[in-house]
C-alpha cells in the first residue's frame, strides 16, 4: 500500500518503521527537517517537509493516490483538518490521532462524518484502558480485549470458596452479558458445554461486556470487599483518562499534579477523585501519603524518567504494583532491573490500533484460548452469508459445534448477543471456536458458498 504519515514525532516515525517493514511504501510528511533526516537515516521511506495541513503539500506527498494518510502529529486540531483536506485530495482511507476526549468521544459533534475521516484513534485513551483493567484484575491470569474496547477476556483461576465451585455451567447464573468460554483442568483445555462442573484448580475464561466483568469474576474468583487505592501521578490525558475508567466506588482515587492550575481544573473535573497539588518526586511526599499501603501507583506525566523514577520510589516503599507509562523503547529494558511491575507505551498502543485498522481481511484470528484447543475471531459478515443473516443464533448457529458468538459489533455498538439475537449483514461478529475454523467461518460468514 501507498501510505503518507503526517507527523515525524514519535508515534508518526514509529508507525513509518512498523508499517514500513511490512512492505508497504511509506512518506512522511513533517516541518521539522531535523526530523525527517533522523527517519531518512534509520529507513528506507520518503520524506517531505512542509505542513500537512495543506492541500499542495498533500497533492506533491502523492495524498491523491494513496490508499492511506495517517494524521499522527502532537495537534488535535492539525491531524483532523489534515486528515479532512487529504481525504478531500482523494486518499482512500484516513486516520486521525486524537488526544482530547471532546473529539475522541464526538460530544456535540460527529467529527468523523462531518470532517469525512475514516477512524479517529486515541492511544491515550486506548493505554489508560489497558492500565485500568491490569488494576481491575489483579487475578486474572491473561487479558484481552476486542470490539472496540467493548468486549474483554479474562481467564481467571477457580477459587476454592467461590461461589460457581462444584455447579454445572447450566446453573450458574451468570450476568447476561458474559458467557464461558473455555475451562482448562490439570494442563488440558476444552470447550465447555451445560454440563460441565466446575472443580477446584480448573481455569476458566470469561468473555463478555466489560461492565458485567466484577459481577461475573466474583462466581469464580474471591476478592476482597475493600475498596482499592490507586495512586496516579500526573495529570495528562492519560490520568484524565484512566481517573474516568476507574470512577467506580470500588476504588478510593488520588491523583498527583505539581501545576496548581492543572490540580485546580482536574479537581472539578474529576471530582470522584482526590487530586492533590503536590510533586512526588519530593522524597517526602509519597510517605506522607502512605503510599505504601496503596494498591497500584501510575505514573504518566509526560516525562519518561521522572515516571520511571516516582515508580521505582513506590516499589521501594513496599507498593504492590507500580505502572510507569513511557514513550520511548530505549527505557523500556531498565523497567524490570528496577522493580516496576508494568509499562505501557501509548506510542505502541497507536500504532497497534492504527495497524489492525489496515488490516481488511475479513476473518482474522485474533488470540488462541489454548494452543490447538480454542481460537479467538473477529469477522466482518458478508451479504452472501445467507444462512446466518437475519436468523436467530439459536438456530443460524446451531449445527456448528462449540461455537460461540461472543460479541456483535453494528455500527459504534457493541453487544453480547443472546439466542434470539440475529446477525446482519456488516456487522463485525466475536466468534469463539475450535482452533484452524478459520476457512469454515469464512465459508458460513463470508462467502456463503
């Protein structure tokens, strides 16, 4: 593909070193010539200096016969105008990164419509996401997530006071969002059906809606009843961002901001959370807030060593997790060396969400749930799947064994369908199933034949 990325900064110069080896012809556009020599040294794409944000400098980049544009510059506004002008030159398909939830959320406006961009994605928002449900989860063994963001996995370890502990799946009530996908018992995995009871040291992983994930671990897997303490250090997009994913009274918040002005804006903003106008970094200040006996600490400022630092500190004080967000990989190998527990890179995170929108396959094998055992797809369904389209699952679904319909994607909508549910054309479907189906989906949901 003929791809133009606007913006040589860090997600913009990584997304041209990620797309870029898998074969596709990569021009970066950015004012910055600093830049643009440093991406010219270490790839083989083309450079082009200018601003993005205007039509000439799109058309002499090549935007009219693109397949894609990506607006990755550090500018709201700059990535959707740019986007909107390049989609105007004629690029087939364009993104936009956004960081600021007025846009990223539409309120007030359908930007994507109205500016006529293809996808917008936020990594910011995207990585506090993936903080809140590695703080959520403490006992989950592996986690992912698809649909948008909508739809999560966990698989959970069956604990020995738990309440589903020796019932049949038949007659455990479950949230009507959330359905069991697989149970693994000493080493070995299967599918499980109505019958199968559930035994103390068996695995089992739950996919659903993420608002039904507290009520549906509890059957599985006790936790205590009080609330968790999580401290977040910094008030960026990313704090405004995970502060918004934890608003749940089974979390007491505080949040960290030296800059008065910003600590005054976030507390009204956020006013779920405790936000305190101090400097962590003050060796003083984590032990006068007793840090120690919080659950989790996250550090996002936008600065990489200060947050590897506030981390190392909390792990130091006998904090039981310590998160630190950083943006550049050359500190990501120091992270284990000095006790911190979890990193995450929203730049990795962008071009993550930017890579899976390029990819157009219609049945793609997302994750396994055990190797040989069960596998995880997203499917686009086609007009020709006639035999599923417009028919209740409980019949369209029926002769296919041990398959599940996790999810259903219709436009922005993402839902757990139940047995009088039906799949419509377009519709981006979350199917759990035998490992190597892959042709068989694609013969049911796609191609029909």
């Amino acid at each position: 593909m003929n791809i133009i990325i606007c913006g040589a900064g860090e997600v913009g110069s990584h997304a041209a070193e990620v797309l870029g080896g898998r074969g596709n012809n990569i021009t970066v556009i950015d004012h910055c010539e600093q830049r643009l020599e440093a991406i010219e040294e270490a790839m083989d794409v083309r450079t082009l200096e200018g601003n993005g944000a205007h039509a000439a400098v799109l058309r002499d980049a090549g935007c009219h016969s693109a397949d894609v544009f990506i607006a990755a510059t550090a500018d709201d506004e700059i990535n959707l105008l740019s986007a909107s002008i390049a989609s105007g030159v004629g690029a087939d398909h364009t993104i936009a990164r956004v960081h600021h939830s007025a846009f990223y959320d539409q309120r007030g406006l359908d930007y994507i419509a109205h500016l006529g961009i293809d996808h917008l994605v936020c990594p910011e928002y995207a990585t506090a996401e993936a903080i809140a449900r590695t703080i959520r989860n403490p006992g989950a063994l592996a986690v992912e997530q698809f649909a948008c963001g909508q739809i999560e996995m966990q698989q959970l370890p069956v604990a020995p006071n738990c309440q589903a502990l020796g019932k049949r799946l038949a007659d455990i009530i479950l949230p009507s969002a959330v359905r069991v996908a697989s149970v693994e018992r000493h080493g070995s995995a299967f599918m499980p059906d109505g019958e199968t009871v559930i035994q103390v040291g068996d695995v089992v992983t739950i996919v659903g809606d993420v608002e039904s994930f507290e009520g549906a671990s509890k059957l599985f897997h006790s936790s205590k009843s009080r609330r968790k303490r999580v401290i977040i250090i910094g008030g960026t997009s990313v704090g405004v961002w995970l502060g918004r994913a934890l608003r749940s009274r089974a979390f007491a918040v505080r949040l960290f901001e030296p800059d008065r002005d910003r600590a005054i804006e976030l507390s009204e903003k956020l006013d779920w959370v405790t936000v305190l106008n101090a400097d962590p970094t003050e060796p003083s200040v984590l032990e006068e807030e007793h840090a120690e006996q919080a659950d989790a600490l996250v550090a996002l400022t936008n600065d990489d060593e200060h947050n590897i630092l506030v981390a190392a500190r909390a792990k130091s004080l006998g904090i039981a997790k310590a998160i630190a967000v950083v943006q550049r990989p050359t500190y990501l190998h120091l992270l284990e060396h000095v006790g911190i527990d979890r990193a995450f890179s929203p730049r990795d995170t962008a071009v993550d969400q930017i890579a899976q929108l390029l990819t157009h396959e219609p049945v793609r094998q997302r994750a396994s749930l055990a190797e040989g055992v069960a596998d995880i797809y997203e499917v686009v369904v086609s007009k020709n799947a006639t035999e599923v389209i417009g028919i209740p699952l409980k019949i369209s679904m029926k002769l296919q064994e041990k398959v599940l319909v996790a999810a259903i994607g219709r436009g922005p909508a993402v839902f757990v369908p139940g047995p009088e549910d039906a799949i419509a054309a377009g519709d981006t479907v979350v199917v759990i199933g035998p490992s190597g189906m892959g042709k068989t989906l694609r013969k049911l949901l796609v191609t029909g034949s």
